[in-house]
C-alpha cells in the first residue's frame, strides 16, 4: 500500500503511476500522517508518516493526536444510539421535548408543523441550516453552544435557523449536530466531554481521543496545523479550536479511531456488545431524502457496502471508512489543508493491496472537442425542482446552477467555478469530475441529447446519489 498510491481517474494511455506515500506527501505539501488499518473487524496495523510539525524531527506514530473535524459526528450518533439503547432517548420524538437550556426556535411557515427527531439530527434530515463552523485560532475567546446556536458573539456563524420543512430532504447541518450535543447534556446531566468519555472512549479502549478545546499541550504528541504551503498555520501552542464539539471538536489518533471503526463493524455483524445489531443496523441503513444513515454516509451494496465519514477543518483532513461486508477498513489523519487529496490516494492504495472491491481505477477516453457536436455541452444547468417534488423532495431554496465550460483550442472541458474540475470522457456523453474536493467517489456526469439533437440536461451521479439539471436558455 506505501508504494500503491494513485489517482482514481487515470487519462487515455496514462500508466499506474504507483507512487509512494512519501513522494505524495511531499507532493501536496503534508508534514504529517496517520493511517490504521481493520481486516475482519480487527485494527491490524497503525503507522505514522513525517513529522507532527514541520522542520523538527517531531515523528508522527500511531498515537498522535489530530483534529478529525466531522469524523467528531460518528462519534456523537454512537453516543446517541449508546443511550437509545440504555432507554434514555428515543429516535423519533421531537428533541425539544429534551431540551432544558434553549428550545427550538419557532417554527416558520416551511416546517408545516413537522418536529425534528434525533433520527433527522443524525441523518441531516432536520430542516436546520449551517452547514459547518470555522476553526478558532490560539487565545480568541471560544463560544458555548448557546452561543453558537443563537449565533451570538464570539460565535462566528450565523444563528441556527429551520430551513425547510423536517423531513422533507438532506442538508448537510452541523447546526442539527449542535442541537443533539445540547440534548445529550441535558438528559444526561453531564457535560458531552464527559458523556463521550462514558459511552465510547472507555467501553473502547480509546485512550488518547478528547473534546477538549482548547486542546491543552500538557496531552503531548500533538499533530500541529499546516497551511496548503506546508507552512505552520497558526501561533503557538500550533493548532486551532474548535469549540462546535458534537459536530467537530475530537482530537483521536489513528489508533483510537481503528477501534472505532472496528467496533461498529463487529456491531453490525453480532460480534460487539457495543452496539446492539439491530441498532448497528439502522444506524447503516439510509434514512429517506439522504444517502446517510445515524451518522454515516452509506455506498455500495453485496461486497461493496461500505460507510464512511470525512473530516475538514482548516487545517486537518481526516478519513474513516468500514466494509460492513468483509470487516475490513481505514482510518487516515492527516495534519496539512492538502490532506484531502493525499487520502483519496492513499485509500485507493489500500483497496488494490486488500483486494477490497471498491475504487478500481477509472479509464477515460479522448474526444476531439473540435467537433461541433461537443460544443453544446457548455452552457448553465439548473437543477430540476420538478423531478424532486415528484419524489417528494422539496428542492433548495437557491439551488446552485451547474456551469459547463469547454475550450476547443485547449481541448479542456470543466465543471464548475469555485469549486471546479476537469471533466473527462468515459464516452461521448458520459463524463466524470475527479478533482471536486472532499469527494469519496468520483462524480459522473451523462449529457442528454433528445430526437431533435439537441443538449437538453444532465444527470448527475455521486456515489448512490443522482440529480437532475435542465439546460438553461442562454441570456440575451
């Protein structure tokens, strides 16, 4: 797997490269890696990579301590379930009835009376807004979750607001996270430190992992921030806060995430008392309106049913993923802004050296974009409101249009501004995107040519997912 690493789209007549995790380290600029890996349910091996801070001899192992961002979720839905299953909580009750400190806001016009459930919290399903929050740098006064659920300084995001009816579809909501944090300090009495501490850290052996922010020195072994240069990133004592601890405050190593990761798979297979199998179960199925379950994102199905999580924040990217099949898994942390790319490599490597069924290498095809018949490709595509309200999806708001540029001379074709890729052809009309970031899967694009010849939408694959664009009529 060292010597595996590799893109997931490979262009026409290009080789496996076959690069190393030192070469792609120094590539994009990371000081700093952890990486565990679970075959049959059973962390295997945890191996650090460079140094915790960049131009020291401050090595990397299995212990170090990073921020995992999101992964901080899987964490809380365990926790939730852990107490589900003690008979403290229920899915599918309306969580104000939970809360004692801060109460719902009041319900607008969209929600239509519907009361959010920890089933939605988990599955990003809720109908509350904000999707993430922004780090903290060393000595600025960190917000209460009161505060950033109110949006009241020194928060620094805007108040946690229902944003459509609950239910009704997916948006990703570290605000809904911060809602399940407040309702499981105020059943439980105890502060959610102290919770997570009771109900995952100690039942699993995880002896480094904390929410503690911010994060003492005193803990020792600590991966420090670094920019996309390379660079460190913040003043001593070297790393950020995060105060939003439910949605993305843990510090873990690679090799109390393993255990993690290990423990929900042997859950879901009956061998962990952990988790109950039927709970292990739901949480692993979708929830209706998002490609989640409690927690996890979900892929594949047979010998490919995998979950996973990712984690960014500013300067830390992290990765954890289990086969719910074979056993088998990954945790990857790293401590650069680049770590995102890097783990999409390194886990393609360790799908070819397992032999886990995921992630074969994407071949494409050259096209001549010269051609006319490619040329109608580029233009705005809006996503189709009509198709999700026919399978009772209620669309977004202010839906982000696709934009489809193509430039013949270089013979270029690309999705997106901001956040943009190549596209390049696996036929004459399908597509992928490979360079979209935070990405697990690679996301495909097929072009709709009706009778009349004419490019009339899109559809859009990520992993299960599919969305529908119309093209728009170009402005006169």
């Amino acid at each position: 797997m060292e010597h595996g690493l590799r893109p997931m789209v490979l262009q026409p007549g290009q080789a496996l490269p076959q690069w190393t995790i030192a070469e792609r380290m120094a590539h994009y600029k990371v000081p700093g890696l952890a990486i565990a890996i679970v075959r049959n349910g059973q962390v295997t091996q945890v191996r650090g990579y460079g140094v915790r801070e960049a131009g020291t001899g401050d090595k990397v192992d299995g212990d170090t301590l990073f921020s995992s961002g999101s992964v901080s979720k899987m964490v809380t839905a365990a926790t939730v379930l852990r107490l589900v299953e003690q008979g403290k909580l229920a899915l599918d009750v309306d969580v104000d009835t939970y809360l004692r400190r801060w109460h719902l806001p009041p319900a607008p016009a969209i929600t239509q009376g519907s009361k959010p459930t920890l089933r939605m919290l988990m599955s990003h399903t809720s109908g509350l807004g904000q999707h993430g929050f922004k780090d903290y740098a060393p000595g600025l006064p960190l917000p209460t979750a009161l505060q950033t659920l109110d949006g009241l300084p020194p928060a620094k995001n805007p108040p946690v607001r229902f944003e459509y009816q609950p239910g009704s579809r997916a948006q990703y909501s570290g605000g809904g996270t911060t809602v399940t944090q407040l309702v499981l300090e105020d059943v439980s009495g105890q502060s959610f430190a102290q919770l997570a501490q009771a109900q995952v850290f100690e039942p699993l052996q995880m002896k480094r992992a904390n929410f503690e922010n911010p994060l003492s020195p005193a803990r020792g072994n600590i991966a420090k921030a670094h920019d996309d240069a390379g660079a460190p990133a913040v003043a001593a004592p070297g790393w950020q806060s995060m105060p939003e601890l439910a949605a993305s405050g843990l510090w873990v190593s690679a090799r109390d995430l393993g255990l993690f990761t290990a423990a929900l798979i042997r859950s879901y297979r009956g061998e962990s008392r952990f988790l109950s199998r039927r709970t292990a179960e739901d949480m692993m199925t979708e929830v209706a309106r998002s490609g989640r379950g409690l927690g996890p994102g979900l892929e594949g199905a047979g010998p490919t049913r995998i979950f996973h999580h990712g984690g960014s924040n500013d300067s830390y990217k992290a990765w954890i993923e289990g086969n719910l099949v074979s056993g088998d898994g990954i945790v990857i942390l790293t401590n650069g802004s680049n770590g995102g790319h890097l783990g999409r490599e390194i886990r393609n490597a360790a799908a070819d050296a397992f032999g886990w069924a995921i992630n074969p290498p994407v071949r494409t095809v050259a096209l001549d974009y010269s051609d006319p018949r490619y040329h109608d490709y580029a233009g705005d595509y809006q996503l189709d409101g009509e198709i999700l309200r026919r399978q009772g999806i209620a669309p977004p708001d202010q839906p982000r249009p696709l934009r489809i540029t193509l430039d013949a001379a270089t013979q270029r074709m690309q999705l997106g501004d901001d956040d943009f890729s190549p596209l390049l052809a696996l036929s004459t009309n399908r597509f992928v995107a490979p360079d979209l970031p935070a990405q697990a899967l690679s996301r495909q694009l097929e072009f709709h040519r009706n009778a009349s010849g004419t490019v009339h939408g899109v559809t859009v694959d990520v992993g299960s997912a599919r969305f529908y664009y119309v093209k728009q009529a170009p402005a006169r």
